[in-house]
C-alpha cells in the first residue's frame, strides 16, 4: 500500500520592516577579530605605561546637552551613545564624534510654488528640529541636519502644490501641521524630530494684488451701497408711519409745526420761514 505523500510548500520569508538602525548588523557580527584584539591589548598597555599622562587624552567630557557616538577601529562601539559627563576614548583605535540633542531652527528660503489653480507664489517657512537618536543621525546619514533641510524645502514645494491659492492664505495651520507630520515620518530613520512648522509669509506677484486689491474694493463698495438702500428703505417706512399718525389727528401737524418753530428759534436765526397752507392762499386767488 502506497502512502500519499502531501508536499507542503515553506513558508514565504517575513519581510521585517525597515530597522532604522543599519548599524546594527555589524554590531551583531563576528565582532573586531584577531587584528582588532590585537590593537585593543596594545592600546590598553600603551594607556598603562603612559599613566597618568594618559588620562590627558583618554578622558573626554560632554556637555548635559550632548552625546558622543564612540567608533572603535570603524565599529560602532556597544553601548549607544555616552553622557553626558566624562566617558573614557582608547587612543589610536577610538574616535568619538559629538551631537548636539537641543533644538534647532532654520528659514526654509523663499520657494517659487505653482498652486493647484496655477498661481506662482513665493513662500518661505521656518522649521523647528532636535536629533532624538544621536548613534542614528551619525550612522544611518552623512549630514542629518542638511539632509532635513533639503527635505524641507521639497515637502513645502509639495504640499503647496495641491492648495488651492485660498487655501494656502486661510489655512496656514493646517499646512503646517501636515508638514510637520510628514516630516517628522521622513526624519525618522534619521534620528530626527521635526517638532514644529510654520508658514512666515506668502508673497503674491504685484499684478495678483492688484487685481485682489480692485475685487476687494469692488465688494466693499457694492456692500455699502447695499446698505445705504436698506437704510433709505427703513427711512421712508418710518416717514409713511409718521405721516399716517399725523394724518389720524389734524392738530398733530400744528404741534409739528410748533415743534419746529420752537427748533429753529434756539440757534438764533434771523429768519423764519412760516407755511401756509394751499387751500389759504386759494381763497384770496378766488377774490
């Protein structure tokens, strides 16, 4: 009796993600070797012949605010980055570069944008950075602080590039908080921190603001030539009132008149001009 053999194919290979720390696989490799012990045992004897001279050299101090990112013959050296404090350098095989954790802030120069409804603006923006990892910022890029610079300028040539002209004047805290998010994604496996954007000025070509200044002008006129119509509007409403109520009563036009007389005789003026009514004057025609 045969037995059925079932082929189960292996399984496919995990795809870790990214580890922002390359440094990692050589940290976790065969280690310095024979060469490398070699130099270290030599570097300790020359250390303990030259005592206490040596301490000149080997002792090295770091600012609160700094970390040192030891290399030991080219390797990374075990441990992360040292301080702050004194920390101890082996001559000859160890090199230590310094970073600087406090926060860093740089203008975005002025970027020529072409808008989603194909305006050309000119914006510039200021950034606000610290490094979070300093064994990452050294290891993983050349120059972390230009690299986020560039990375800057591209983003904010990019996230204006689909606002509306509009958009970009009104919402300004929106924009910078997209920028910010996106870049701090970006930095991360650079061991930066983008803690703030902020968008400084918006410069729009001089035809442009004419052109805005006019339709501004051209609205502020149309509103107030509305306004001034409901306000004769609301005036004649209240003047045909008026004459209803005075028509109900014939002495309320004579109290009217008396009311003006009485006005008009208070500023000291010479001359009084006195109504008479139509039908008066009708009556001498007639005669």
């Amino acid at each position: 009796m045969k037995k059925s053999v079932v082929f189960t194919p292996p399984p496919p290979p995990v795809l870790l993600p990214r580890v922002s720390n390359h440094y990692q696989a050589e940290k976790n490799s065969a280690g310095l070797g024979f060469c490398g012990w070699v130099l270290t045992i030599f570097s300790w004897i020359l250390v303990m012949l030259t005592f206490p001279m040596s301490l000149c050299i080997c002792l090295k101090v770091v600012q609160e605010y700094e970390r040192a990112v030891i290399f030991r013959l080219g390797r990374l050296f075990s441990g992360g980055a040292k301080g702050p404090g004194i920390f101890f350098v082996l001559p000859c095989i160890e090199s230590y570069t310094k970073v600087d954790l406090r926060t860093v802030s740089f203008d975005v120069p002025p970027q020529e944008v072409l808008t989603k409804d194909s305006v050309t603006v000119s914006v510039d923006a200021v950034v606000y950075y610290r490094v979070s990892n300093a064994t990452v910022s050294v290891a993983n890029v050349e120059n972390a602080h230009h690299s986020t610079r560039l990375l800057a300028q591209t983003t904010l040539r990019n996230v204006l590039g689909t606002k509306n002209l509009s958009e970009i004047l009104s919402e300004r805290d929106v924009i910078s908080s997209s920028m910010q998010m996106m870049l701090d994604v970006a930095t991360e496996h650079w061991g930066i921190m983008v803690e703030r954007v902020e968008i400084k000025d918006v410069r729009l070509p001089v035809q442009l603001q004419r052109a805005m200044a006019a339709e501004a002008e051209a609205a502020r006129e149309a509103r107030a030539k509305v306004i001034a119509a409901e306000g004769e509007n609301k005036a004649a409403r209240a003047l045909k009132e008026a004459s209803d109520i005075i028509n109900e009563s014939s002495s309320a036009l004579q109290l009217r008149y008396l009311q003006t007389l009485n006005t008009i005789s208070a500023e000291k003026n010479s001359t009084i001009i006195f109504p008479l009514p139509i039908e008066f004057l009708t009556h001498f025609i007639k005669k």
